[in-house]
C-alpha cells in the first residue's frame, strides 16, 4: 500500500512539473504584447527626478554592436522600474534592442543597467565608434527621465560585468523611440 502511494504520488508531481515547465516555457503566444503606461506622460525636466545615474557607459563589442551599463541610484521609499533606454548620437537616435522586462529599481537602494540580458538589458546592433559622443537617456515608470552624455568606449576587461557582450536580439523589439506615452527627457 506504501508503495503504491509514492509510487501515485511521485506520478502526480511528474506531471505537475511537466505542466510547469510547458507553462514557463511555451508561455500564452496568443496574448498581446504589455502595453507601456507611465503615472506622468507630461515633459519632466531631468533635474527634477530623485534617481541617478552612476556610470553610464556605452560600450562598443568587437563585432561592431554595442551595449548600455550604468548603475542607477533610487534614494526614494517607494520602488521604480527601468523601462527603457534611448541613445542619441549626433542628435539622431540609433535603435536600440532591449529586453521585455522592466529592471526594478528597489526603494533606497541600486540597481545595474547592462547587468544581465534577462532584465534592464540593452544592445545597440550598429553602435558608434569608440569616442564618439553620445546621450542616453533612461526612462522610468514614474514617468521620469534621466540623460546622461556619454563617449563611447571599446569593450575592455574593465567592462566584462556589461551585458550583452555580441550583437544578438535579447527583447522583441529594436526600436529608436521612446516608451508609448513617456515623459519628454529634458537636458
């Protein structure tokens, strides 16, 4: 009896797994893509935002593509997420692929751009030259938005902790706009 109840059990937790693992893996392909709402779609000057942004880079792989680090400080008690970066060369905007998940920015609290190509990662397919001058901005989900000047850096060892290291689609979209709705960046 014993023995048919582990036997029983261990059967039902396969198929639990198995139905997980569809579920995690094959997801709904039918449901329409997360629409992107932010709390302040009105313009919001860069100086009146709490967040910032520590060491934006912009690094330039070997295979021409680029990638976006930066660690972004949030001294607010409430938590904001990253949903997306722009980057301006020349005054023009080069599209930019990142992934479909927003990076949290934990209350009181850091987080890292560029850290990982699950969440807050963001590839340039044709990046600058090194030493070319650049602005990325940084748009948050509080309808705030930070602007960085950059120049562009070859990927050295110093940047190995900067994701991703080749140009590959990391999110469904390369776009050069900003997030739908999004507060204008001010400088």
């Amino acid at each position: 009896m014993k023995r048919a109840l582990l036997a029983a059990t261990a059967v039902v937790g396969i198929a639990l797994v198995a139905a997980a693992g569809v579920v995690l893996v094959e997801g709904d392909r039918t449901a329409l893509a997360p629409s992107i709402v932010v709390a302040s779609p009105v313009a919001a000057p860069v100086d009146d935002t709490p967040l910032r942004v520590l060491d934006p880079q912009l690094v330039v792989n070997s295979d021409g593509s680029g990638a976006v680090g930066a660690r972004v400080r949030n001294p607010r008690d409430v938590e904001v997420s990253l949903m997306g970066v722009t980057v301006s060369v020349d005054g023009r905007r080069v599209p930019v692929n990142g992934t479909q998940m927003w990076l949290p920015v934990p209350a009181d609290d850091d987080a890292w751009v560029g850290a990982a190509s699950d969440a807050g990662g963001f590839v340039l397919p044709e990046a600058p030259a090194a030493a070319t001058p650049a602005t990325l901005e940084f748009w948050f989900d509080d309808g705030s938005c930070v602007a960085e000047d950059v120049q562009a850096v070859a990927r050295g060892d110093e940047h190995r902790l900067v994701y991703p290291k080749r140009n590959r689609t990391i999110g469904p979209e390369t776009t050069s706009e900003s997030p739908e709705g999004a507060a204008t960046c001010v400088a």
